[in-house]
C-alpha cells in the first residue's frame, strides 16, 4: 500500500517537473520553431562569429544571458533639445492609378544583366560620381524616365564613420536601381558623437524623415556595407517583409539561421507601422533584427526570401565591433514592450540636414530612451 501511495507521488513529481520543463521552453518563444535538423547548441556568439544551421538567434547562446533580472535606468538626455517626431505615416498605394502618363514599367525591367560584377576599386570621390548619374535628382532621388515605376522605395541606410564603404556602396547602388526601374530615394542617416551605434533607431529615423519628404511605399533597410551581386534581386516593395541579404560572400553564402532580418531588409510603410518600427533600445553590435523578427512573428508576417542564388551580397571589409552585452536581455523583453518602445516612441535631435546630390543626409544625435 505505501509502495504504491510513494510510486504515486513520485509519478506526481515526475509530471510536474514535466510540465515545468514544458513551460520554460515554451517560453522561449523566440525559438519555438527550433531547428528540426539538430540538437540545440548553446554557445554565445560573438560578431563575425559563425555557427551551424540555427532556426534562431537565441538558439545559440546561453539562456542566462536573456533573463531580465533588472532593468537599468540609463536615461534620458535633456528631452528640450529633442524634437519629438511622431510622423503621421501615409501608406502608398501599390496599385493606384499612374499619376503621369507614362505608361506603368513592366514588372520585369527589361535591362537587367543578372550577376555582375560589383565594383570595389578606384572608386571615385563624391563629386567625380555625381557627375556620372545626370538623371538624379537631389537627395539622391531617381525616377524611370520612359514608364512609370510600380514601386517607391525608400532606401534607408544607417551610418557612421565609414566614407570609403560610403563611396563604393553609392556607385554601385545607383547603377543597380537604375536598371530594376524603381523609383527611389537614398537616405543616409548618421549618427553623431562617440556614443554606441544604434542601427535599429537611426532606421526609424531614416523612415521618418523619409515620410516627411515623398509618399514611399516601402523601405529598404540597408546595411552601408554590402553590396549586392546580381540584379534580379528586385528591390520592390514585399507582400511579406523580405530579408533580402540571403547569402554574402563573407558567410560562404550561406544563411547563419532562418529568422535572420539583418543585413539589408525591406517592409512596406504599413508592416512597419504595424511592428511600431524597430526598438530603440539596442545601443551596440547585435540583437536590434532579431528583435524585428520577433515583432513580425507577434504580428503574424513572415519573413520572405528570393533565392540564394539572387540574393547574394558583396560585404566590404572591415573591424568587429563591440557587441552589446544587454542585447539579449532586451531581445527576450521585447514582444511585451513592441507597443511602447518605437517608432511612437522615437526621439532624436536634427543636428543636420542636406539634400546632397547623390543622397539625402540626415546627422543625428540620439537620446537613451526609458525601457
Ligand atoms: C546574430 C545577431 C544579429 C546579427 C547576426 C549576424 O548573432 O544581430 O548575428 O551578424 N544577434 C544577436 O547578437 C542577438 S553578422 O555576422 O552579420 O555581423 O545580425
């Protein structure tokens, strides 16, 4: 009878401690659809790190790392210097009717060339470039001039410091948009001071004062460094967002793991509007496109691909930077602060501004945001 009675608890024990198992790892909602070809591996990452096939980021690093044990108040930088821009976001129309009479650019432009080759050397300065594109505008605006173009892109490119990429990602990004017959915008934005980079806030300041100047329909996120390798890879507005850096030299052209939203990316204004724009809280190396992905699994899209075959990039070389040791942290945390913590909650402070002849620049000094 005691036998019995203590085999009991003990299969009582056993379901429990089950359960409780169950419901860490399902917590672990970043990765719930794990990798069904392997074991999970943890292991921190560093950058330029590169593992094996992973479903997700998290997947790869120590669970210890994105337990939020406390919430440090870094905060915020006097709130009178900085303009608050809370852009009413205008949604473009994808299928309205030409405003010209042109005829509307088929959907497959008609000088592509495929794989080409990227050009990396001899690049020349700002002023010999603008000279060798007639047709732009300023701000680095372009429009096709024989039909008109089915799809307003901004491209928004975050930056600092790094002149030489600057150059060479500006020469080759302007022949490429030519050929695909996008109508486009280049929006460099830079952030000023020593502080941490901040890719994911200048981002969202790239799309706010993209907004205020033309009525894109999408955003092209775009790292300054890469440069891509073959022009079938469209740079048109996505029905799901499209992680577009698929495969880079640099990685053996290979996808470091599924949900990666890094590298160059593009959205339509309403899906980035739906996510509240990226989180501005990721101040360092990492975290800030995982942390995108995980507003778009929340939100119900899907991150597309073109084939890796077409989406293959060029990345230019340069140092590791320092990773931020609280991205994680912040990474866990964010579904439940998607709402709060974004594009309504961007601040920043113009320091400048330029239409320039081969790119819209935007400086900008970025304030610590409360989490
Ligand atoms: C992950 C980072 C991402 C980054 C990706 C690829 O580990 O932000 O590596 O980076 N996530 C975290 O650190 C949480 S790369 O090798 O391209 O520099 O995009």
């Amino acid at each position: 009878m005691m036998g019995r009675s203590y085999m009991t608890v003990r299969a009582l024990v056993l379901i429990v401690t089950l359960l409780v198992v169950v419901e860490y790892f399902s917590l672990l909602q970043s990765a719930e659809n794990a990798d069904k070809r392997g074991p999970v591996v943890f292991k921190l990452l560093e950058p330029g790190d590169r593992v094996g096939y992973s479903r997700h980021v998290l997947q790869v690093v120590d669970p210890a790392m994105y337990r939020v044990d406390r919430v440090v108040d870094k905060m915020v930088n006097n709130t009178t210097t900085i303009s608050i821009v809370i852009p009413t976001i205008s949604t473009g129309n994808l299928t309205s009717v030409p405003s010209s009479n042109l005829p509307q650019c088929s959907m497959i432009p008609p000088n592509l060339h495929g794989k080409f080759p990227v050009l990396v050397n001899d690049i020349p300065s700002m002023d010999d470039m603008s000279s060798q594109f007639p047709g732009l505008e300023l701000g680095g605006r372009w429009s096709p001039k024989d039909c008109q173009a089915k799809h307003k892109v901004a491209i928004i490119v975050p930056y600092r410091d790094r002149e030489p990429h600057l150059r060479a990602f500006l020469l080759n990004i302007h022949r490429f948009l030519q050929r695909q017959q996008v109508e486009y915008g280049i929006y460099i934005v830079e952030q000023s001071g020593n502080q941490p980079f901040n890719r994911a806030m200048l981002m969202n300041v790239g799309a706010a004062e993209a907004l205020k100047q033309h009525a894109y329909q999408c955003f092209i996120f775009h790292d300054v460094d890469l440069l891509p390798e073959d022009d079938r890879n469209l740079y048109t507005c996505p029905i799901q967002p499209r992680h577009m850096s698929v495969s880079i030299d640099s990685f053996l052209y290979r996808l470091p793991y599924d949900d990666i939203f890094g590298g160059v990316s593009a959205m339509t204004v309403d899906q980035f509007r739906a996510v509240n724009g990226f989180s501005n809280l990721f101040w360092g190396w990492g975290g800030e496109d995982d942390d995108m992905a995980n507003r778009l699994r929340v939100k119900k899209l899907f991150i597309s691909r073109y084939p890796a075959n077409i989406a293959r990039y060029k990345m230019l070389k340069h140092g590791k930077e320092k990773a931020n040791p609280e991205r994680f942290k912040y990474l866990y945390s964010g579904a439940k602060r998607m709402s709060r913590d974004g594009y309504n909650s961007l601040k920043y402070k113009k320091v400048d501004f330029m239409l320039k002849k081969l790119y819209t620049w935007v400086l900008v000094d970025l304030p610590h945001l409360k989490p």
